[in-house]
C-alpha cells in the first residue's frame, strides 16, 4: 500500500502548499483512492508535485461533511470535466449534504462549516453508502459509529441547521476506510469526531479476531483537555496496533504525547510525504 499525503495541515518540504484539512490518495492492490479532499484546489497542487495523476481514480471517498475535507471536491471536478472523463463514484453518506454548522466561542452564534458546494454537482457519482458497505473486495466504509459508554462523549458544539432551529449534530455522517491485508486492518479516518477510542472499538466489532495494523486518523483532540489526551494516549497503549499516524486536528501536543509513547510506532506526517505500508 502507497500512502501519498496530498493535504494535512503541517508542510515540510519545498514548494508543497498545506492548509487546514485531509487529503490522501491511497494506492493499493491496483485501485487509486482519493480519501477526502482538502478546502481547496491545495491537493491538486501537491499531487502534480508528487507527479501522481487524479483523473485515473477508482473512486473517492469524503469521511464527512466538512468544509476541510470536502472542499477541494469541486476543483477536482472541473479537471474531470476538463479531460472529458467520468468521475468516479463519490463514496459519502446521505447526512453528510445537510447545513451544518458550530457555535463559536460567545455560545450565542454560528459559523457554517458544511460542504461550500451543492450535491448536484456530483450527483451522477454519488454511491450513498450504509453503516457498512463493501466497495471493492477487502475495502470497506464503515460509518454509524457508535459511542460506547465510558469512552468519548458525543461532541456538543456541531448543529444542523434545519431553516427554523439549530439541531445536534452527533456526526452522524462520519465514516471510515478500511483495507484488509496480510498484516491486518488499514484504517483511514478523517476526524474521529465520535472519539478515536469508539472509532476503534467499533472497527474490532466490525473485524472481529482481526489485528489492526495501522491507524491513520485525525482524532479531533486539538484544544482537548491534557487530562482527556492523557487519557487517550493511556487507552491507545492498549490498543495491539503496529502503527500509529495521527494528522489534522489530532493536535500538537497529542502528537507529541502519541510519538513519545509508542516512539517508532508513531509516525509524524506532513504534506507531500509518501509512505508505504
């Protein structure tokens, strides 16, 4: 498997562009798989660096709703157009197009962090996908995380805007890539914004007997209390992964708690880095 980070928030290496968000495109046994997208044309930019071509995709999948994962789709689709190909199915849940939003600082008003395009401009692509869904043999999204009692709490600052009142939103739409290989399970997850701990419980119920062996995610634990991230880092230990790739909105000092307890089992990425597992 050939991991090509096209976006993450941090950049390292001359001429590469980053911004707040995820991009990855992730080779493997043949099929080419664009996991989210950024907020702008930014992992376009650095996919041309990286002399990686985009139009040849097998297909994309967007592991929520947000702005910064979603973003760059609407670039993307200009190019295909442009080439005169047919984009690939766009892998998404049904819950990820609703008006989304998260009250600011003063807890009185609202910025709007949903999708900036409309769902019509990808319609023809669109494969709404289920709790789980096989997309290709030994790929799988799985989504409905659910939250189990005593981990992570549902995250009370996301609301869906429903033209008359602001709802909760527990994230419904979130889902997570999945591969099957010879080492065990490949798990890609944009934000974790269920808790990476209930993102993991739910993946050992998904595969059961089946060993995790890397962990690729942003964890949402930027701004998260020292005492929660101890705590995470603690629950992750536990965990028998082989490696640990925490990105986006893990956070710098979870990073840095993550990296010096599982040292070479953590590894720090930046974009335009290409890893292979």
């Amino acid at each position: 498997m050939k991991i090509s980070v096209l976006n993450e928030n941090t950049a390292g290496k001359r001429d590469f562009l980053a911004e707040h968000g995820l991009s990855l495109l992730i080779e493997h046994e043949g099929k080419r798989w664009l996991f989210d997208t950024g907020q702008t044309d930014v992992f376009m930019k650095n996919a041309a660096l990286l002399h990686v071509p985009l139009t040849d995709l097998t297909g994309i999948i967007l592991s929520h709703g947000h702005f910064d994962h979603c973003g760059g789709l609407e670039f993307l689709v200009r190019e295909y157009q442009k080439s005169g190909k047919e984009l690939p199915p766009v892998y998404v849940r049904e819950s990820a197009f609703l008006d989304k939003t998260a009250i600011n600082n003063d807890h009185r008003t609202y910025r709007i962090i949903g999708i900036p395009w409309k769902r019509e401009l990808i319609e023809s692509a669109v494969r709404l996908t289920q709790s789980r869904e096989e997309i290709a043999p030994g790929v799988a999204v799985l989504g409905d995380i659910p939250y189990t009692p005593g981990l992570e709490k549902k995250p009370d600052w996301f609301f869906i805007d429903n033209g008359t009142e602001k709802i909760p939103d527990y994230m419904n739409d979130e889902q997570m890539l999945v591969f099957e290989t010879e080492k065990g399970l490949c798990l890609f997850a944009g934000c974790c914004h269920p808790g990476i701990l209930n993102c993991l419980e739910y993946v050992s119920q998904a595969f059961p007997g089946q060993k995790i062996h890397s962990v690729f995610a942003g964890m949402h634990l930027a701004g998260a209390s020292t005492e929660r991230i101890a705590r995470t880092v603690e629950e992750l230990g536990k965990r028998d992964f082989d490696l640990l790739m925490p990105v986006h909105c893990t956070g710098i000092e979870a990073m840095g708690r993550m990296k010096a307890a599982f040292g070479a089992g953590c590894r720090l990425v930046e974009t335009g880095m290409t890893l292979e597992l």
